[in-house]
C-alpha cells in the first residue's frame, strides 16, 4: 500500500493526489456577471451539492497567484460576491470543447464567448443569464463565501439554488437524468 505524508507534498503532487482520489467529482459551467455587465462562464470541477432543504451547492474557486505573490479572487467569486447571483450549469457532451475553452486563466471576451456558439437567454429568477442549450441550469444566489486559508487561497462559495431548469427529454418516470447526456459521465482519460 502507497501513503503519502501531505508535510512532505508539493502543491502539484496534493493536486495530482487529491484529483485522482475523491472522483467523480462533477463539472459546473457557472455564468456569472460582472459590474459592467459583461458575462463571464467559467468551468469547475470543485462543485457539489451540501442540502436539499435549503437547496444549496458549494463553488471552491481557487484564488489566482499575482506576480508580487499574492493571492487574487477570479472572476467568478468576484463577480458572485458583487452582484449576488449565478446560473450553474451541468454541460453535456457536446460542450466539452467549449466548457475546456472557458477553462482557461483569462475569462472568455464576447467575441470568444460567439466563436464558441454559445448563445444566453434570460434567467427566471436571477439577473445573471442561462445558457440558452444547456438542459440543465441551477439558478442561484451568494449564500455564503468562506475564505479559505491563510494566506487566503479559495472561497468556498455557498449558493441556495432558488430556480431549477431541466430540459423535457431529461425527464423520466418524474425524474431528470441528465445521464448519458452530461459530460460528467465522460470517463476520465
């Protein structure tokens, strides 16, 4: 049996360590707006449910190191903590070269946003916009965010989901399934 004392851990071997550990973990494509009112979309595989009855997830956003060292809140958390609210998606297959695209360290221009076909409609209960192909979509608003270590390096967002959009073919017997649908069945390479 392998073990690994965490002390004697880089920070790429933790993250290597504990990815391949605790799976599935699913992915949120999360919409979100900013000030201007400029849409950003960011992926997360740092996401999970933590009660039914409030209805309410978690976002871990790891913070983004600046060159003087420090540690800044991305776009998402940022945008979360100023205006209040999000759309959270769960991407189907035919999203994964969109949602990898939105992956990246900068947040998607409008031009971007087009190249990749993806198209916004409004929200019911929320001002951030859905994703209009997207089947499934947890309207949601900022519960709570909890800074986390010192220095700080992620908040761990809470949202209560207020708003629950899932397209008809998902649904059977009363149920959605989103499976195989979702990219979260993809296998992992």
């Amino acid at each position: 049996m392998m073990e690994w004392p965490v002390s004697a851990l880089t920070a790429s071997e933790k993250y290597t360590l504990i990815t391949d550990c605790v799976v599935p973990r699913p992915i949120a494509w999360v919409s979100s707006v900013d000030l201007l009112g400029k849409i950003n979309i960011a992926p997360f595989s740092y996401f999970n449910i933590v009660s039914s009855d409030p209805l309410i997830v978690s976002l871990s956003v790891n913070r983004r190191q600046s060159n003087d060292g420090s540690c800044e809140q991305k776009d998402t958390a940022l945008n979360l903590l100023n205006g209040g609210d999000c759309v959270i998606h769960i991407p189907s297959h035919d999203h994964a070269p969109a949602v990898h695209a939105t992956g990246s360290g900068t947040p998607p221009s409008d031009a971007q946003i087009d190249a990749l076909g993806l198209l916004f409609c409004a929200s019911q209960a929320v001002k951030t916009p859905r994703i209009q192909n997207c089947a499934v979509a947890l309207e949601g608003r900022l519960l709570q965010n909890i800074e986390v270590g010192n220095p700080i390096v992620a908040d761990l967002i809470l949202v209560e989901i207020v708003h629950i959009f899932a397209a008809d073919d998902l649904m059977h017997n009363g149920h959605v399934h989103p499976e195989p649908y979702s990219i979260n069945a993809m296998k992992r390479p």
